[in-house]
C-alpha cells in the first residue's frame, strides 16, 4: 500500500514520517513514535485510553488516522512530566491521591483532565465527572480520580498542598 508524507509536532519536537493511510494514530504514537503510554483499550472510543491532546482538544487517537494528524500539535502522556522528569500536577495528584490501581486507564485520564482544567482551571466535583465521563475506570470508583484532578487544580492555582488534599 503507498505510504503518505506527514509532518506534525508531537511532545513539543516535530515528526516526519511516512504513513499508511489507513493507520489509525493511536497505532502511530505507539508503534512508529514508540510512545506506548498511550493505551489501545476498546478501539471504539468507549473507553478514553488513547486520549490525547490534539491542537488544544481531547481526541481518542483510536477514531482518527494518522494523516488526519498532518500539521497537527499532539501531546501524550510521555510529554507530561517536566523535561527534567519533574511530574505534572496531574501525574502527582494521581500518586498522591491514589488515582490509579492498574494503571491501565491513567494516562488517557491525565490527558483528558489536562484538556479539562485548560478548559476549567477550578472545576467543581461535578464538573470534573461531567468533564472524564468519556474515560472509563475499571478498578477505582473514581472517586481518588476526582480527588487526583482537584489535587491538580489547586496545586496549579497555588494552593496549600493542604487545601489541596481537601
């Protein structure tokens, strides 16, 4: 099959590769980009474990081909963390709040909450459900999800770790 010429800005640095046009992106990220942390759970996007940003948006990277990506600027998991492996508040509020049990879900989570509190700096509780309904959890109850994004929140506003854990 022909391969098609794309260009696009993935974690702040710019890709060129070559790409079947039928190559969804989430198989791009992982299998050409080697960026793994974006997870393959349903392939129908139910289950929000191949969230991305994509040019300031959630998107499942499982519904979009990778040449629908040309020109585009993608942010993954592996571009969370600070370039001297510094944890994003998201990253942090999961670990500290215990967002997370197997783990599986955890970075489209992030993703997703990334794009949220880009949209809603100081979302409520309610917001935030409303906000991750698209990511599904099998194991937490997310209810130390929640608390992970409100952990997030204030620590990017500047609050006390203290109101933070509230």
């Amino acid at each position: 099959m022909a391969k098609t010429a794309i260009a696009l800005t993935v974690n702040g640095e710019a890709v060129e590769a070559l790409v079947e046009p039928r190559t969804l992106l989430v198989h791009f990220l992982r299998e050409q980009l080697n960026l793994t942390g974006t997870h393959i759970g349903c392939d129908t996007t139910h289950c929000g474990a191949c969230t991305v940003d994509f040019d300031g948006r959630s998107v499942k990277s499982c519904t979009l081909f990778a040449v629908q990506a040309e020109g585009a600027e993608i942010r993954t998991i592996e571009g969370m963390a600070g370039a001297d492996g510094t944890l994003h508040p998201l990253q942090e509020g999961f670990r500290e709040m215990h967002g997370l049990q197997c783990g599986f879900c955890t970075p489209g989570m992030i993703m997703r909450a990334y794009r949220l509190l880009q949209e809603n700096p100081r979302p409520t509780e309610d917001e935030i459900r409303t906000g991750m309904a698209g990511n599904l959890c099998r194991c937490t109850g997310y209810q130390n999800i929640v608390r992970a994004i409100q952990f997030a929140a204030a620590k990017i506003a500047g609050d006390s770790l203290q109101e933070a854990a509230e």
